[in-house]
C-alpha cells in the first residue's frame, strides 16, 4: 500500500515544475475578490481564451470568429487555415505557460485553433473599429454589440497573450497600416470609464512586453510621469502620524507592512466629514466624447483646503472595468504601480455612505448615471473587497490632507458641526439656544447696568 501511493505521487511529481507559476500571466480571480460581484469577471457574450470555451450561452458568437477569420484570411495572398495555424504552433507552448490554471486536455488539443479563432476576433474587431468602415461592411453592426465585445475584451479571465495577436497582426499588416497599438486605443478610447488615456504621441515611445489586451488598457490609463515620479518617492518615505478627528483615531503611515490589509493601518474622514472640517471640493476635468478637457482618474490632489476630484459618471461598466483592474494588478507579478486598487481604496475612505455620495454628485464630481446614490456607494464600499495595498499613490496629497483635519480649528470646526448640526432641525435648536443665551447675557447686562444707574 505505501509503495503504491508513493508510486502514484512520484508520477504526480514527474513532470511538475513551477513553469506554470513563474511564467503565469492571465489568471482565474480568486475567491477574495470574486466573491462581493462575481458577474463582473464573467463575459456576457463572447468567450476569448479557454477559461470560459465551454459556456453554452456565448456560443452564438462561434458564428462572428469565423467571419472575422474569413475576412482576416483575405488580407493576404495565399493565406489559408493550415499556415495560419502551423504559425500559431510555434507559439503554443509558450501561450500555455501564460494562464495560470490546469487546462482540460481537450482544450489543449486544440489550443493552436482556438488561439487562431479568438485571436483573429480581436485583430480583426480592433481593425474594424479603426476603420471605421461603412456599417454594411462591418461584420457587428449593432452598436450595443460592439459595447459588449469592448467590455468582455478587458476581462482578465478573457485574455489571449498579446505577443499571439502581435503576430496574428503582423502576419498580415501592410506598411501604410497602423500601430496595433494606437487602434487597440481608438477601439477603447471613450469605453472605460469615460476618462482620459494618454496621448497617442506618447504610445510610440513605449517598448515595454505587455501580457494581453487588459495589460495595455492598464498603460493606457497611467498618470502623467512627473506626478507618479512625485508621488511614488513620497510612497518611499518613512513617515506616521496619528490624530484623533471626531472623536476618532486616524493613522497616516506612508510604510505599509504588505501582508497587512491597507484598513488595518490606513483611514481618512469621508467626503461629508472632510467638508465639515473646513475642506472644499472640486470636480476637474470631462467625460464627454473627444473632449481635450479630460483628466485621468488618478489626478486627485490636495492643497491648502481645497480637494480637486477628476469627474467620472457611473455606467453599466464601470464596476465591470474598474474590478478587473484592480484584478489584473492583484494578480500579476509583473512590475506596475497599482493605480486602480489605491484609486479604489481612497474612494472607499470618502464615500461611506449615500450621503457622501449625494454630496460629492451635488458638486458634479459623480456625475448621473445608473442607480441612486445607496446603489453607487454600495459599489464602491465593496469595490477594495479581498484587495491588498502595499504602496499608496495618494500617500502625498493624504498626509496634506490629515495635516490639514489636525488644525484646531478645522478639529473645533468638525466638532461643532458632528455634535450640533448634525441635521437642520439640530442645527436650528442650536442657533435658538445660542440666540437666548445671548439674549438672556444682554438682559442681565442691562438689567444689571440699570441697576448701578440708580
């Protein structure tokens, strides 16, 4: 019996190594994160990449790869299935060690078409946005269409490795034609989450390796480098202070431990609080379409009482974007600033409730969109769900906030309004017993005065 369990492990063991872990770069989201919204890492029309090949209700879309394969095939003289595959071969096992989760051996088998299918979907999507050819060419001419490819592209359990679509492009690319990159930008440019990219000029500098398609849209959306270049050396600082603000113990410290939980050690009023300590809100920039006025999400900044706050609006997929984000920075070991899980944690700390929420739209920082405000502000209390931060972007523009609340009089100011003006009939029945008192002073100083007269 033990020989015979040994002899099942060593087989086990045979062809194990940690290829799988070390070269992993789309992955399955774990339970942590899945568990508070588990449809928005789900796609909802089409599957690309083999976690989700075996959902029946995406299997309409089969009909759509083989068109966009048809046409990809028309591009180049003497093109066919075969070549394209037995090029695609040379790429497979490099593409399996990118997904992070044991693959059914049917899968495998036919990993090099699938790989070949989901792959010309997106060249060939991404060059029909690009186009913009006439609706009767294109293959999906309905625009909800589109905005559903767009969202479940950027899925993380959704992903092809990019240097497969960098091929499948370049095997048919003609001289005139575009960086991949710079249509991959116009294909998603206005979709998620209505905020600015970065210039298309700085796109031809880049030369890094990305992992897949959710990987690009991550560099899309960075800050500008002189602001990540200030607050990231600020995020190196050893630095805490603590402060007690209405009555609670709030910690600033710009050195966090990384197996500790970014709440454990890190809390800032909300948005109503920080209002009632004297702070003014600001929205900055625009959502509409092609508008220059654009800021990126990550631009808040603190300075001498006054918080700037980029305007967003919340849409059906929004939540679905920002989650997978965050997912994606979660996951991988690749080198990046994780932008969207401190960007996540900061408006977490703001909007505690709907009240923040209904204040932060009345100075048309959220914008209307989808759901009332108990909706939205249920978003974004879930959203940091199962996230862990171990650097903070907004470590600069926080402490000048806490700085800030630490005054005497924003803390006296605070105070005032946390214990007597709480709502208007409170605030009235302080003003009334405010107004006798000194009405009572003045009678007993004349009464008082009159007295010594006589």
């Amino acid at each position: 019996m033990k020989s015979s369990t040994n002899q099942i492990f060593n087989e086990r063991f045979k062809h194990l190594d940690t290829t799988c872990i070390n070269f992993a770069t789309i992955f399955k989201v774990n339970a942590g994160l899945r568990k508070s919204n588990p449809d928005a890492y789900t796609p909802m029309l089409i599957s690309i990449g083999p976690y989700h090949k075996k959902n029946s209700q995406l299997g309409s879309m089969e009909k759509y790869k083989l068109l966009y394969l048809r046409r990809f095939l028309k591009r180049k003289n003497g093109l066919d299935v075969e070549s394209c595959i037995t090029e695609i071969d040379k790429l497979k096992y490099e593409a399996l060690k990118c997904y992070g989760d044991n693959l059914d051996s049917d899968i495998v088998d036919k990993f090099s078409e699938m790989l070949l299918l989901d792959g010309c979907f997106v060249v060939e999507f991404i060059r029909e946005c690009w186009e913009d050819e006439e609706k009767e060419n294109n293959i999906i001419k309905l625009e909800w269409m589109k905005y559903q490819v767009c969202r479940d592209m950027v899925l993380l359990e959704n992903q092809l490795p990019f240097f497969v679509l960098v091929r499948l492009y370049r095997m048919t690319s003609h001289p005139t034609e575009e960086n991949l990159l710079y249509m991959v930008r116009q294909t998603l440019l206005d979709t998620f989450p209505k905020a600015k990219f970065i210039p298309k000029s700085e796109i031809q500098f880049i030369t890094e390796r990305f992992d897949h398609l959710l990987d690009v849209v991550h560099m899309f959306c960075r800050p500008s480098g002189k602001k990540v270049d200030q607050n990231m050396n600020a995020s190196t600082q050893n630095q805490c202070c603590n402060i007690s603000f209405c009555g609670n113990s709030l910690q600033l410290s710009t050195e966090i431990h990384p197996h500790l939980k970014f709440w454990q050690c890190y809390h800032i009023p909300t948005a109503r609080e920080l209002f009632d300590a004297g702070v003014s809100f600001l929205k900055i920039g625009s959502v509409e379409e092609n508008d220059e006025d654009k800021a990126s999400l990550f631009d808040i900044t603190f300075e001498k009482g006054l918080m700037k706050i980029p305007c967003f609006a919340i849409d059906d997929n929004m939540e679905t974007f920002m989650r997978n984000m965050i997912a994606f920075e979660q996951h991988t070991s690749k080198e990046l600033y994780p932008y969207f899980s401190n960007y996540a944690h900061l408006m977490t700390q703001l909007i505690g409730s709907h009240r923040d929420v209904n204040f932060l739209r009345q100075n048309k920082i959220i914008l209307k969109g989808m759901g009332d405000d108990k909706e939205v502000a249920s978003i974004f209390k879930k959203l940091s769900d199962g996230v862990v931060i171990t650097d903070f972007y907004y470590i600069k523009e926080c402490s000048k906030l806490i700085q800030h609340c630490e005054k005497p009089w924003s803390q006296m100011k605070a105070s005032l309004k946390h214990n007597y003006f709480q709502s208007p009939w409170a605030g009235a029945s302080t003003v009334a017993a405010i107004t006798l008192l000194v009405l009572t002073t003045i009678q007993t100083v004349l009464a008082f005065t009159s007295y010594v007269n006589k």
